[in-house]
C-alpha cells in the first residue's frame, strides 16, 4: 500500500513579538513531515547595529540515569538535550524584512558542529523537534513585530 503524504500543518514560531534579548522557542514536528516552507517578517528595528540571527535546531533527546538501553528516550528538559545546528537564517539588520526558507528532506546527512553558513539549510531528515533561537545582537536593538511561521509537508 502506498504512503500517503501528511496533511500540510502550519506551526506559529513567533507572533508580532517584540525582541529586544536572545529567545528560543521548541515544538514538535508534525509526524510524517518530509519537508518545509517557512516565512519570517520584521517590522522596525531600532537601535545601533542592530542584528537578528534566526537559527534553527534539531532538538535530540539526551539520555537520563532513568532510561532503559535500547527504549526510547525520556522526552527531558531543553537542558538535557542535544541541539543539532540544521539550518541559519539570512541575517536580519534593517526594518520591514520578509524572509522565505524551503527544504525537502533527505535520507542521511553528516553533521559538522556549528550551523550551515546563512541562508542555508543541512540536506537531511527534517527531525522530530525544532528548537529555533532568535538571537538579538547591538546596542539597545529592537526588532517589532516579529513573525515566523513553518509550515510542514
């Protein structure tokens, strides 16, 4: 019998948020995605230098004394896991950005420490959870209106 594709699910990242510090967000994964189309946008940005880097992670789970060999592993805390860098987003510094990202996943992969270079994403398994960090840089930055939406196919 044939797989049939998942139905489309869209995930709401960030809705007109305001940033000012560092956040990060965490989500499953609907089950049976294979792939993605996302979208961030930006209202004003204000400050010196701003910057707004948008980092998306595979969140794995870490093992804990309480796990069993072999069965799968307790679903922790962001603390007890490991985040695989799978995809960077091309930097944010100016006002009104809109930003769109895609992927079709793979069988396998390497995974190399670090993330990819901006604006790309690892070839690869889309993973089961994301965490994905907005990371705030200059002096006194603010980025308004801040949204990001995923959508999984």
């Amino acid at each position: 019998m044939p797989l049939t594709a998942p139905i489309p699910t869209s995930i709401c990242v960030m809705n007109k948020a305001t940033l000012t510090s560092t956040t990060t967000v965490t989500f499953p994964v609907p089950l049976g995605a294979t792939s993605f189309i996302g979208y961030v946008e930006c209202g004003t940005v204000t400050g010196t230098s701003p910057t707004l880097d948008i980092q998306i992670s595979q969140n794995l789970r870490k093992p804990v004394t309480t796990d069993t060999k072999g069965l799968m592993c307790s679903d922790g805390t962001l603390t007890n896991n490991i985040l695989v860098g799978y995809g960077a987003l091309t930097q944010i510094t100016s006002s009104t950005t809109k930003l769109i990202f895609a992927a079709q996943a793979t069988g396998q992969y390497v995974v190399a420490s670090g993330f990819p270079s901006a604006g790309t994403f690892r070839v690869g398994p889309v993973g089961d959870r994301w965490t994905v960090s907005f990371t705030i840089g200059g002096t006194s930055p603010s980025f308004a209106d801040v949204i990001m939406v995923v959508q999984f196919l």
